[in-house]
C-alpha cells in the first residue's frame, strides 16, 4: 500500500496534521481561560411574557470594567432561534447603536458563516482573551471567531453599552 506519492504529499499532511495539533490545543487553551473566569451578573431578556434567553457575563476578577479582558458573555435560549433571526437582531442592534453599516457588514458575513440555527436550551458564548480577540462557542464548542479588533467590543454593546436597548438587562449583566 502506498500512501504518498511523492514527499509533497507527505509534508502536506503533516502539516495539516500540525496545524490541527494547534488548533485543538488553543480551543483547549481558551475553554480552560473560560473556565477560569467570574460571574459578573445575569438577566434574562423576556417579550411579551415570553422568555427569550438568560444572558450572563463573566470577566477575571468577577467585576464589570469597559474593555478589560479577559471577559466571556454567554447566552443560554430558552426558545429556538435561526440564524437569520440572530442575525436581524444584531444587525438592528447595531443600527441602533449607530454602528456604521460599512464596519458591521463584513461581520454579518462571518456571523452568517460561524452561527447555527439555536435550539431550546443551546449555549452561544462570546469568550474575548486578554488582546481583544473573540471566540464563539455553541454549547461549549469553539465554532470560529470574526477577524476585526473592532468586533468583540461592538459585539458586547448590544448589551453593555448606555446606549442598549435593553437597560435593566445591562444593569444586571454589569452586577448594579
């Protein structure tokens, strides 16, 4: 049996190999920088009488500060969700904030790739590391992240910021 036919071949594969080496290990990397972090504070999102997910907030030391990280939010539905609706929602959320169309579209292009459709009781988790980055994972598993410094942080204002739409759910989230 012959399995490559020249050396090409073979150091293709291995670096595949390696390249997935290292991603395994920094998705097991960042899941224990997760782990590793304090509740803030939660809240849930309900509309009319209907319970739409409980948000909660994390960060190192257990307390809100505006752009220190390491901090993770996730997201625990309490009713199914498809992509294009989450994807509506940012968007409008975005818009609301005044986030301008050309910053978030590229964005909405790598939501659309990374997010699946949310079932009853699905986990969507923001983890953003000490530099900044942003890592999505659904129901504990890293699912990719969106290749902008700007994201995590305009991503986080839907909830975080003064300006949301929801404010006694970021009172809450920021443990006030």
């Amino acid at each position: 049996m012959v399995l490559f036919k020249t050396n090409k071949n073979r150091n293709s594969l291995l670096l595949i190999c390696f390249s997935l080496c290292i991603l395994a290990y920094s998705s097991v990397s960042k899941a224990q920088d997760i782990n590793s972090l304090r509740l803030v504070g939660q809240g849930g999102m309900s509309w009319m009488f209907m319970d739409i997910y409980q948000a909660s907030l994390y960060s190192q030391d257990g307390t809100y500060q505006h752009s220190n990280y390491p901090q993770a939010l996730t997201i625990n539905y309490k009713k199914n969700i498809s992509k294009s609706q989450l994807i509506k929602a940012t968007k409008e959320q975005w818009k609301k904030l005044s986030v301008d169309n050309k910053r978030y579209q590229p964005w909405i292009n790598d939501l659309n790739r990374l997010w699946p459709d949310i079932a009853k009781g699905d986990k969507l988790t923001l983890f953003i590391e000490q530099g900044g980055n942003g890592y999505f994972y659904h129901n504990g598993q890293l699912i990719g992240s969106v290749d902008s410094p700007d994201f995590a942080p305009a991503f986080l204002s839907i909830w975080l910021s003064e300006k949301t739409s929801q404010p006694r759910l970021r009172k809450k989230l920021i443990g006030g």
